[in-house]
C-alpha cells in the first residue's frame, strides 16, 4: 500500500493555492522544512514569513494579518503551536473570530526519536474547548489536500491536526468530498461501530476486515471532522449497533472518544470503548514501534471489540425485559411459592 505524510499534503496544496489566491500569507516559526511550507516559501518569498522560534508572535503576527484582510496559515509543531502558544490563539485569534488557519505537524507518538516533549497528545483537547473553534484530523494524503482547502474557504479559525509519518493512502469512494461536520461512512455495519481519526482510520479499516472474517460486522466512521462533530451519524450508529470504539492517536482524556461520548450521553444507552493514549505521556522511540507499543493498532481495535461486543449483547438482553414484567414475574413466583406450601400444609392435615 502506498504511503505519503499529510505534511507533505498541507505543503503542497498549499503551495497550489498560493497560485491561486493572492491573499494567503503563509507564517513559520522556523520549522518551514519540517512542516513543508518551505515549498510556499521557495515559490512565494514576498508572502512567507519566518518569525523564528516565537510561536507566540507567530499567532500574534497572524491575528494582524487576518485583521488586514490577509488570509493566513500560520504553521509550527503541535506541541508548540497549540501548548506553547494556546492563550494567544484563545484571546487574540477566537475570542474575536479572525479568519487564521492553524496548521499543525508532528501530532501524536509518531514524533518517534524527539520523544515525550514533541509528542503532543493533548492537542485536540486544547483546541476544542476554544470556543467556534473548528478541529480537523485528516486520515490521509487525499483527504489533507481537500481539508486544507475546505478550511481556506471556511470563515474563522481552524486548526488542522498532522502527523510526521508517512500513512496508508486508503481507498475513498470516488465521489468522497471532506465537508467540516461530516463523517465519512467508510463500512456500514450492524455490530459494532469504530469511530476513528487521523492515522488510526486505516487501523480502524484493518479491524473491520478481520472482524469480518470472524463473523462480527463492523462500521467505520472517518470522523476527521472532530468540532464541529457528525452527531447525527454517530447517534445512528449507535442505536444501530449499540457499541462504539473509538480510536485515536491522542489521549482518550479530552480527545475523539470524549467529544463522541459527550454526543450520546442522555440520548442513546450506548457502550463506548476508547482506544488510544490511556491517560500518559509518550516516550522516545521508533515511531512503528511505539504504535505497537502503545497499542494504536488493528489489534488492539480487535481485542476490544471482542471483549466487549459479547458483554454488551449480554447487557442488552438482560436489559430487554421491562422493570414492570420483572415485578409481574416475582409477584408470580411469589403466589406459586405459597400455593405449593397452602397444598402441602392441607395434605397433613
């Protein structure tokens, strides 16, 4: 299967839409040959801006450039550009609703070598909370090319999750368009539902074909869209299925699984399961052996399925029979017990 990085993506539709669009300013914080805009740079050098290692002024500078009419992507590291600069993208770019995008490479463990300071895995978490604050973690070369451009188009600030890694390019349909609040259907299913993000959709699709193959029938949601979310797929899902996995390449506090939660609490009495990140940090490594250490895998999408697919259709046909037949079944028991000893006490009379 062919493998491409989504910076490799972001750079080169960046740099199409530079041709494009006269309005787009492209800012770095001298990282422009690891996030790619150095292509944008080469091509546009009047347009790019180097503000060096200031991801601060970064977004600072980019408020300004919006406030001017300009259209800006401003890019860095996620751990730098979501962390380091959080409070400034919160009160100088969302609070007043400015139009900067806020491109973000080197997401999640695949880091690799930089290890658990540059493995940022509490990025979606950040940024969602933001208020009006779009977040989106494409699954893939093609659907970065159409991410970057959809958010180019979209009015306010965004953030855009992406990785270091080269991922499986995957086959989407043919007429598959990435629109902000749509999940893409890539399995319809009748057992269970995985809901994935980012590198994790192509785990997610593995998953299903071995489920498959074991007699359970999974769907599988794209949900690259994170805020806003597809509720209306997810609640359908979930009372089609009645068990959602979820699986992410960021911690399952705050992430993914925490937003699909928050969409079926009070709506559907569904059981959620998060593969992911469980709660800490990464460490320095192989960027594949730290996949497989942490368990960001088919495997471990499989194992959770089986563990609780059998649990949840045994709590479902515990819970089929209704409060009010289970009292009418007890009172029955009850009136058969005392019958029997009312007989046996006439038989020794």
């Amino acid at each position: 299967m062919e493998k491409k990085a989504t910076r490799d993506a972001y750079g080169d539709t960046l740099l199409a839409l530079g041709a494009e669009r006269p309005e787009i300013v492209v800012l770095d914080a001298d990282l422009s040959g690891s996030t790619k805009t150095n292509k944008f740079a080469k091509q546009f050098p009047e347009r790019f801006f180097n503000v060096g290692v200031a991801e601060q002024n970064l977004v600072g500078m980019s408020a300004g450039f919006a406030q001017a009419g300009q259209l800006p992507f401003a890019s860095s590291f996620a751990m730098f550009l979501s962390g380091r600069a959080w409070e400034i993208v919160r009160n100088t770019v969302a609070y007043p609703g400015l139009n900067v995008k806020l491109v973000a490479t080197h997401a999640g463990v695949t880091v690799g070598e930089d290890g658990a300071s540059h493995q940022m895995l509490e990025d979606i978490a950040l940024m969602r909370v933001i208020p009006d604050m779009t977040v989106i973690v494409p699954s893939d070369y093609p659907e970065t090319e159409q991410v970057i451009r959809a958010v180019a188009d979209l009015k306010g600030p965004c953030y855009v999750r992406l990785g270091r890694s080269s991922v499986p390019v995957l086959a989407h349909k043919k007429n598959y368009q990435f629109k902000p609040g749509k999940a893409e259907v890539r399995r319809d299913g009748g057992d269970v539902t995985i809901i994935a993000c980012g590198i994790m959709v192509a785990a997610a699709d593995e998953a299903a074909e071995i489920l498959a193959r074991q007699g359970i029938d999974a769907a599988v949601l794209n949900m690259a869209s994170i805020k806003p979310i597809d509720s209306a797929a997810i609640l359908k899902y979930a009372r089609k299925t009645g068990l959602i996995i979820t699986a992410e390449e960021h911690n399952v506090v705050g992430g993914l699984g925490s937003a699909v939660a928050e969409v079926v609490t009070g709506k559907e009495p569904v059981l959620i399961q998060r593969v992911g990140m469980q709660d800490r940090f990464g460490q320095s490594g192989d960027a594949d052996e730290l996949i497989r250490h942490y368990r960001l895998t088919a495997a471990e999408i499989v194992r959770t399925v089986r563990k609780h697919f059998k649990a949840d259709k045994k709590t479902a046909t515990r819970s089929s029979v209704s409060p009010n037949a289970k009292k009418s079944a007890s009172k029955a028991q009850r009136s058969s017990t005392m019958k029997k000893k009312a007989a046996r006490t006439a038989r020794k009379r």
